[in-house]
C-alpha cells in the first residue's frame, strides 16, 4: 500500500510517499516558508528535484499542493488520491499518554492536545497537519508517531529530575527524550545487522544530527537516553547548548539584560557548535575552520566528542556493559573524524576502530575491528520509513 508520511513543523512541511510493499519512496518534498511566500519542493524518484514558488498562506494550501504534485498528470506518483491507503504523521510530544504509535481519532487528538503544553511550538504543527488531512482526504485512515513513544520505557530512576516531587505529579515534569522513533528504528536494525540476541542485548545509538541525542536501550527496550522534558537537554547540538548548570540561566539574564524567553531563546538558537565556534552549526564548515587553525571551532568539536563519551560512559554503567555503540544521523553518519575522537575515550571497554572501515562510506557498516570487545557500527537512520511501518502495522 501507498503510504504518506508527513512531518508537520510550524512553517515547514516534509513528506514522503513510500510503497509499503516495497519500501521505496515514490516521492518526497519539503514546504517551507508556509504563512509567508511559500515554496515547494517535490521530487519524484528518480527525476530531478522541482521548486516552485507557490503562495501558501497555511498548511492547509501546504498539503493541498503536496497532493496535487503527487497527482500531477505529468511528474506525479500516482494517477489519484484514491491511491494513498493511509497517512502517517510525526508528532512530536505524546507525554505519558502514548508508548507506541496511535491511530488517529478524535480521543487521540484530544490526548495529543493534553501534551501541547510540553511541546508548545510542535505539538499545534503536527495536529494542524492531522486535520487538515483528515479534511482534505476523508476516510483515510491516519496515524500518528510520536518522537517520545519510545523512551516510555525508561524507567523513575531514569526519567525524574532532583525537583518538587509535585512538579512531576501536577506538572508533568520529567525526562521524556526524542528522537525515539530513529533510536527505535536503529537499535532494532542494530540487533539485526549485528547479529545480537535482541533479548539479550544491551546497544547504545549516538543519534547525531543537527539535534543530537543518545539512548541506551536493553532488551530491545530504552532504559535512558540524553534528551529531557524538551529536547535541549544533553549533548552540545548545532545550536542548542545541551546541559548546563541551570544557574547560569539567571547570572546570564542579568548579565545580558534578557528575562528568561531571551535566554532560552540564546540557549536554544544561538549556543551549542554555532555559539561557541562562531563559525557555524553545520559541522562540515566546522571542520574547514579546524583545518584553517580555528581554536573555537576545535573546542567545541572538541566539547561535543567529549561530552558523547561521557554519555556513552555513563550508559556503560547503566546498563552493566555494553554489545555495540551505533552512530546514526547526519554528523553520525557522514563524520568519520566524530566517530573517531569519541571512540579514542572508549578503549578501556576494550572497543577498537576500524580506522579504514571508519573512513569508508555506505550504508549500514561495521567500524570495529574483529577483535574489538564491543561491536561499533554505523546505521544510517531512516525515521519516514519507521513511520511508514508504524503505520501500515496499525491500520492493516
Ligand atoms: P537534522 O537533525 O536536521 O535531521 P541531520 O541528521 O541531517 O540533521 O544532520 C545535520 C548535521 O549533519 C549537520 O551538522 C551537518 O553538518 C552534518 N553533516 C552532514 N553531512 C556531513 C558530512 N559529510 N560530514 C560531516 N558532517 C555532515
């Protein structure tokens, strides 16, 4: 079956129409600047990207122009809508609510609405998305994935914070982590890949992206991961600053005469490689400074490294050893030079690099050496395909 996957972000828009059967994508595109000019981007497979400039005051005209370039007599997918058999969104937030995928009713979008508080910015997004669906395709089914689903498993040691017990009870505050679908998604191929008794398995996935999160995950099942209540928290990020000591929040508002959104703001937008290089939050132009002697973008590499390593180590403990360390997403994937530095702190585990594995490039690889204690890989993640399973899983 044909299956739409949709990510719905306050002005963008991702999709992705992917054939279940054979889990090829058949198209995928992007909307951006939805509520000011508006621009699409669509890609069928294998022909060339095409961008148009297309007004779309909000999702709603977003998604109607997504389906008419999927319909598109010339360059679409498919010949109708009557085609797509079911719609899977990403939602960001599903607080305690949701510890697996749900199809989506009007219960479940109640549910979701419950969870907004936690996610402000997305949660509206994605449930904009979900409706607009439902009204521009009615009667296809819809499903909904959600980034905190799989980290549900965690457990109170893990996920509560040294605050009020009260804030967690009337509030909610606790550890809810992200990027659970890709932690899902890659530590179930990890085990596969690998080789490893899934029930007897203890894996770490270092999900380095532009957003950067680890989990460490037994048994198939997340035991803690780095990201919190919001998805600031943990590893130093393109621009987030990962932990800090919260005091700094304060001594920085008066410092720089901000109240607590214009630090959050800074903590959020304007910190993690971007703020401490200077330079950039796109590592490859981080490592063009480094190589042209920048001492600020090489500490904060530097930093960033350091900072896995200590997670990694920490997971180590967590879960009383460790089988494979995988990385995954864009820096995971693509930056041997990471994959190294941090993998230069985890000797005493007995894990050793491949050094020409780790320089090579393809899809899932082993980087270890046959000798190495603990298994070390890189899987390339892939969250609209997660979601696409997820999907065709609820609604067959
Ligand atoms: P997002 O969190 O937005 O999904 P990605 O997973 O696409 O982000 O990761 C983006 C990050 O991956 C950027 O920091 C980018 O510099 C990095 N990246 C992408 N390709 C490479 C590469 N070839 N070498 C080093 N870093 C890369």
């Amino acid at each position: 079956m044909n299956v739409l996957v949709i990510n719905c972000g306050s002005s963008s828009l991702k999709y992705q129409l992917i054939d279940s059967d054979s889990e090829k994508v058949l198209a995928k595109g992007l909307c951006e600047r939805i509520g000011l000019d508006g621009r699409l981007v669509y890609q069928k497979a294998g022909l060339e990207k095409e961008i148009t400039e297309a007004s779309m005051p909000t999702h709603k005209e977003a998604i109607q122009l997504v389906l008419q370039a999927l319909t598109n007599e010339k360059t679409g997918a498919i010949a109708s809508l009557e085609e797509v058999s079911a719609i899977g969104h990403r939602v960001v937030h599903g607080g305690e609510k949701f510890a697996s995928s749900a199809v989506i009713t009007d219960e479940m979008i109640a549910a979701v609405e419950d969870c907004n508080d936690l996610a402000p910015l997305h949660n509206p997004a994605n449930l904009i998305g979900i409706r607009v669906c439902a009204e521009l395709m009615p009667g296809v089914p819809q499903v909904g994935v959600f980034d905190t689903a799989f980290h549900q498993t965690m457990p109170p040691k893990a996920y509560l914070y040294g605050l009020p017990i009260e804030y967690y009870k009337n509030y909610q505050v606790r550890r809810y982590g992200f990027h659970g679908t890709s932690h899902s998604f890659v530590s179930k191929r990890a085990v596969e890949f690998l080789g490893l008794d899934r029930d007897n398995s203890k894996v770490i996935v270092c999900h380095l992206g532009n957003g950067s999160s680890i989990s460490a995950v037994v048994n198939g099942k997340c035991v803690d991961t780095t990201m919190g209540l919001t998805p600031l928290e943990g590893v130093v990020m393109g621009t987030r600053s990962g932990s800090i000591d919260p005091a700094i929040i304060e001594y920085i508002a008066k410092k720089e005469n901000l109240d607590i959104a214009g630090v959050m703001n800074v903590l959020n937008k304007k910190s993690g490689l971007q703020g401490m290089s200077g330079v950039s939050s796109d590592m490859r132009d981080l490592e063009e400074a480094i190589e042209a002697g920048n001492e600020d973008a090489k500490n904060a590499v530097d930093v960033l490294c350091y900072g896995i390593a200590k997670y990694v180590g920490g997971y180590v403990a967590a879960m009383n050893g460790v089988d494979a360390i995988i990385f995954t997403a864009g820096i995971g994937e693509n930056d041997a030079n990471v994959r190294r530095t941090v993998c230069s702190y985890l000797g005493y585990l007995g894990a050793e690099l491949d050094e020409e594995a780790n320089s090579a490039r393809g899809e899932d690889r082993v980087i270890s050496t046959p000798d190495s204690k603990v298994k070390i890989a890189v899987i390339p993640t892939n969250e609209e395909l997660a979601i696409c399973r997820d999907t065709v899983a609820l609604v067959k």
